[in-house]
C-alpha cells in the first residue's frame, strides 16, 4: 500500500470532524475504500452508497447524519460513498447537506469492488474488519442504530 494512501486513511480515521461542515474529501477508489476499513481497526465502520438523485437515499443520508452524533468517533467510522455520475451535481449536493462525516465520489471501480446493484447500500464492518452486514435499500435509523449497538455490546455515547 502507498504511504501517502495510508497516511490519509490514517487522517480520516483520526481527524475530529465537524458536525457542521460538509465533509467533501474528493474520489476514492475501491482500494482505497478497503485501506480505510482496515486502518479503521478496532472500530466499526459504516459504508454508506448513495446518490443525489435517489429518493430513497435522500431519506436515509439525515438518520446516518443523526446517527454520527450519537455514535464517538473513536467506535465508529462512518464513510459516504456517492455514485453520482455528475461530479458538479455531487459537490452541490455535498456542498448543500449537512454531513458530518466523510464524503467521497466514487470512482468507477467501487460498484464493482463492493458488488453495488442497488442503492441506497449500507455495507458495516465489525471491530475485527470483517463484514458484519451488506444491506441494500434504505435503512431506517432504528435498524442502524440496532446493528451498531450489537456490534459495540452497547458502547454507544
């Protein structure tokens, strides 16, 4: 693996984030998307596929966003993936959405990487790096917060 890759997997993972800002953090590919589940080890990490122009996906982004404050960062990785083919349509929409966490758009290779059909997908990883859920379709915030406080044993803030 590169250095400079590791370093800002590294960055990602450690970095405060602002709850206030967009989080627009540029392409990544499915590599790279794989360096940061396993520099992220120890925590859980949730993978969030979406679109601008998905209904569905406009519906599930703001419980991941409520989700993010409910959850320490020193637990929980969260990472959203957009599949937007318009990079000027993705950074308007990143740009107008209130994420608190990382946003890449995704580079051509991720559908493939990660076996995307459909979106919204939620792909979460256990503190061991392994996966713990592939889910395709929107995720209500309940179901979420279920399958994160199994995975913490009931770690949460």
């Amino acid at each position: 693996m590169p250095i400079r890759s590791l370093l800002m997997a590294l960055l990602l993972v450690c970095a405060p984030l602002s709850v206030a800002s967009a989080q627009d953090t540029g392409s990544i590919t499915g590599q790279g998307v794989l360096d940061t589940v396993v520099a992220a080890q120890g925590k859980v990490v949730v993978i969030d596929f979406f679109a601008s122009w998905c209904k569905p996906c406009l519906m599930e982004i703001p419980e991941f966003i409520e989700a993010r404050k409910h959850y320490p960062a020193d637990k929980v990785v969260f990472i959203g993936i957009s599949l937007d083919q318009d990079p000027g349509q993705y950074a308007r929409f990143v740009k107008q959405t209130p994420f608190n966490f990382p946003v890449y758009l995704a580079d051509p290779d991720v559908i493939n990487t990660f076996g995307v059909k459909m979106i919204p997908k939620t792909i979460i990883y256990d503190p061991t790096g392994q996966q713990a859920l592939n889910h395709a379709g929107f995720m209500p915030g309940e179901m979420l917060r279920q399958v994160l406080d199994k995975l913490l044993g009931g770690e949460a803030k």
